[in-house]
C-alpha cells in the first residue's frame, strides 16, 4: 500500500480504523492492523472522513472588500455595485484572489467544489475564461465544477440566451439560472425552460439560485420541480437559496416541498448570507429568510449548505470553512437533537456530496482516497470545535498539514 492511515475514528460510528490505500484508491477499512506501507500517518484518535464539499460559491467577486461598498446591505445594491466592478475587472487579478480562497478552502478539507460565473452582457464570457484558468491552475489539488449563471435574467433579454449557450460550449460544466431576476414568474417559466434545453443538449447538471428574496410572491422552486420531472431531471437539479419560502404560508410549502422532493431536488442553503441580506427591510418580528431546513429534511429532500460569499459586496465575512458554514446552519434552522447534529455535519460532505452525484464517496473499499483527518472526536465536536484539519489528503496524497500546538506556559 502507499499510505497507511493508524490510530483514526470513523466518522459515522467513533470505531477504531486503519485505512490502506493505492493508486489513490481506499483499497482496506480495517480494525486489525495494516501491513506496513511506504507512508503512514499515526491520526491519534483523530476522526476520518471523506474530504468535505463546497457545493455554492463565487470565485470571480470573492475578496473584493470596502465595507462602504454596499449601503442599504441588500442584495439588490449587492448586485448594482459587483455590475459596476465586473465590467473592469483584471483577470489576473481574479485568478490571485480566487487562488487565496481556493487554497484556504482546501486546507479546511474541501476536494470538490462549485463556482458560479456571471453571464450577462457586461460580463460577456471574460469571467468565464478567469474561472476556467483558475480551475486550470488547481486542477491537481480539488475538483471544480463552473456553473454559467445568468444573474440578470434571460427571458428579459435575448443576447444573455445566446452568451449562455456559448458558455456552456466553451467550458462551463453546469447550468445556471435566477429565475426571480426575471419581471414575473411567466418569465421565470421561460427562464427555467431554457435552461433544461441547455442541459438537455449538453447532457449537463442544473444548479440554480432559487428564490433569494423574501418576497412570497416568487416560487420558482415550483417551477423548477415541475420542469425537473417533466424532463427526467432527477437528482440532477439543485436549488440554491429558496428564501422565499421563509415567507410563504404553510399549506403553499407543504405543496411545493413534495414536489421538490419528488424531483429529487438538492436544496442548498447559504443560511450565513440569507441571515444578512433577507429581512432587512422588516420590522419586529424579522424574517430570518432561509429555507425551511426542517421541513425539508422531514420530506426527505437532500439539504447541504454552501459559502457562497466570501468578504465581498454581499457578505463581509466568510472563512472558507464548510464546517463553520454548518454551524451557522444549525443555529438559524435550530438543528440541535442528536439526529439534527449527525445531519448537520454531513450537509457539506454526504448531502453536497450528492449535488455532485459522487458514487465514491465515503469511507470504505473502493472510494476515492480525498480525505481529510479532523480534530474531531464526533459530529457535535466537529462543529463545536470546528477543529484542526490534520491531514487533508487528494487520492491517497497529502496535500496539508494542520497542527495547532497550545504552549501551556502555567505548567511547570
Ligand atoms: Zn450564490
């Protein structure tokens, strides 16, 4: 074997493993111990789990910081002020700051990740070709997938249609889409239609920002399920954000959630953003405008959560951690019983895991050996403590080490 894994917990039970692994494969799961190999790793008791996933995020606009940037803090000014940067914006400059939130994302043991590209007129295809360099240059450290995302709108206009199938023929991977950019929910409809047309013609995912708003009146989600089994698109489809729901009535989310469970839509909730831009304009009591987490997970719907921002016009903090992303989760949807926790913490590993329909994911023989060894000695700690990333390892090699040491000077 080329690398030996001793001493780590599983993730899902808290037994005591060994891991073997070749040609970056997990080729034994074992409570005996392993034959030696040429690399080993003592991970002393800490958790083993397969490496994380970032399923929500914005290469292009991350770290461009001016906390005056944005005034009001609504998405709405978010999107004005980013409309007037992109149109100048530096590809080079794009790809160094892309590649600070890349790799900081990957020494917290994300391996696959998503990134959505602002198609419209005045960003054209530049962005695209930026993000295309960028997962170009990281190709042998994580998995991207780029996501052509038409920010403002396509039934609205034309021209945005035609960028849209050029991106997905010049190295977009996913489909995207804003339905609620659109002037009304007809054109949400048309806006939704095209897109399956995309992906139907690329055989290709879809990953759309879904109602991020928490005006009632927009259930594209509705739509986009409708579309999703009219054209077999199960499992294929995710829906980001779906803040609206927040404020619909309940027998209006209990007709939609069966169907996006029917659909086998992943929704992705980006609770850390959706807590800072929804609601604003409320008084008491305020909106909290995430998605109905609870109620998703008692439907059965795949429910991860995603970054999404990282210190830019939209949110000015971030970390590139999924599993502090997960604990904000749990706080804005209170998630707190023992099966909310376990729940909790696989949102950015199994459930994301599933947007990107990964059949080798996990622990056991025959996956893929992306891992990552976590200070961690259960769910509620991984959270709780969101602690070291010890070993973050990319089929079967290491990639980082993360130890923090405590000097505890008060000891003789
Ligand atoms: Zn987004």
């Amino acid at each position: 074997m080329d690398l030996v894994i001793r001493n780590a917990r599983l993730d899902k039970t808290g037994e005591p493993v060994e891991v073997g692994i070749s040609g970056g494969i997990i080729t034994a799961v074992s409570h005996e111990s392993l034959p030696v190999a040429e690399k080993e790793i003592d991970a002393q008791g800490a958790m083993i789990s397969p490496a994380l996933v970032e399923p929500h995020f914005h290469l292009e606009n991350a770290l461009i910081w001016d906390g005056a940037l944005n005034h009001s803090g609504t998405l709405h000014e978010a999107i004005q002020v980013y409309g007037a940067i992109k149109k100048d914006m530096s590809l080079d400059d794009l790809v160094r700051r892309a590649s600070i939130a890349l790799e900081t994302t990957i020494a917290y043991g994300v391996q696959w990740f998503r990134s959505h590209i602002d198609i419209d007129r005045t960003a054209q295809l530049n962005l695209l070709r930026g993000n295309i360099a960028v997962r170009e240059k990281f190709k042998d450290l994580i998995d991207i997938q780029l996501i052509a995302f038409p920010q403002m709108g396509m039934a609205r206009d034309p021209q945005v249609i035609d960028l849209m199938w050029q991106a997905m023929d010049n190295g977009a991977d996913v489909v995207g889409g804003m339905p609620h950019a659109e002037n009304d929910m007809n054109d949400a409809a048309r806006h939704i239609e095209i897109a399956f047309e995309m992906a139907r013609k690329h055989n290709a995912d879809i990953d759309m920002h879904i109602d991020e708003t928490d005006n009632p009146y927009w259930h594209s989600l509705e739509l986009l399920a409708d579309q999703t089994i009219a054209n077999g698109w199960h499992g294929r489809v995710s829906a980001g954000h779906c803040c609206a729901m927040s404020a619909w009535d309940d027998a209006m989310a209990e007709r939609i959630i069966a169907k996006v469970a029917e659909a086998k839509i992943n929704v992705i909730t980006m609770a850390p953003i959706n807590l800072m831009l929804e609601g604003r304009a409320d008084s008491h009591p305020k909106r909290r405008g995430i998605a109905r987490v609870k109620e998703l997970m008692e439907a059965g719907v795949n429910v991860s959560c995603g970054q999404d921002d990282l210190q830019n016009m939209f949110y000015s903090y971030g970390n590139m951690d999924p599993l502090e992303v997960a604990l904000i989760t749990a706080h804005a949807a209170h998630l707190r019983s023992p099966a909310e926790i376990e729940a909790t913490f696989d949102m950015p590993r199994y459930h994301a895991a599933q947007n990107f329909r990964l059949q080798n994911y996990g622990i056991f023989v025959g996956a893929r050996a992306n891992l990552v060894i976590i200070d961690a000695n259960s769910a509620v700690d991984a959270l709780r403590r969101q602690g070291d990333r010890r070993y973050v390892i990319r089929d079967g090699r290491v990639l980082t080490e993360t130890q923090t040491h405590i000097h505890r000077h008060y000891e003789a």
